[in-house]
C-alpha cells in the first residue's frame, strides 16, 4: 500500500498520508467530511457528529473507510472522517459485519 510521511508543500513538516497520485479520493468515490464549525481529522473524532456519521454511512451507501482496530489490515489509523461509497447493498453488508474492511470484503486481507 502506497504510504509516505512528509508534507508536500514543506519536506520540514512530518505527516503521515497516501504518496501522490494514490489516494483513493482520486477516484471520486471518497470524501473527507468535516463539520460546520470545521473540526476534522484526529478532532473530528471527538465531535456528535463523527459518532453520527459511523452510525449512518450505511444507510446512504457509504463506509468508514478505515474502521478502528484494523491498521494491520488496512494500512492507516482509524479515521472515522474518511467515508466511501459502495453502494447500498455493499454497505449493508458491513452493517451487518461490524469492524469488516473494505480488503476484507474484497478478499485481499
């Protein structure tokens, strides 16, 4: 899995992210949400409505993308604020399978 650590803009900067052109938001099927008063990444765990969005991507056809407890599977920290779209009936899948990732559901994990 394509993972480096620096900031494009300032090799002084240390941040952990997918290298160019290897983020699944490239796809257009992936989003990082935010909320209004614009908490996100790490903050946007703590917020209501980052509990909100794990409870309910399902029912819209999405999923937390990277789920908590499933680095050694998945390659990144949990990020509750990173969803994609799959579609209604993949994602009642891992509704009714909670903690399954997306490579787990693809068979590559």
């Amino acid at each position: 899995m394509p993972f480096a650590v620096g900031c494009w803009d300032d090799p002084d900067q240390a941040v952990a992210g997918s290298v160019p052109a290897a983020s699944e938001h490239q796809t257009g099927l992936a989003a990082d949400l935010t909320n209004a008063s614009g908490a996100h990444g790490t903050a946007f765990n703590h917020t209501p409505r980052g509990g909100l969005l794990g409870r309910n991507a399902t029912e819209y056809g999405f999923i937390v993308r990277y789920p908590k407890g499933a680095k050694a599977i998945t390659g990144y920290e949990r990020e509750p604020w990173h969803v994609r779209y799959v579609g209604k009936a993949v994602a009642a899948e891992f509704e009714r399978r909670p903690g399954l990732t997306f490579e787990q559901y693809l068979g590559v994990a």
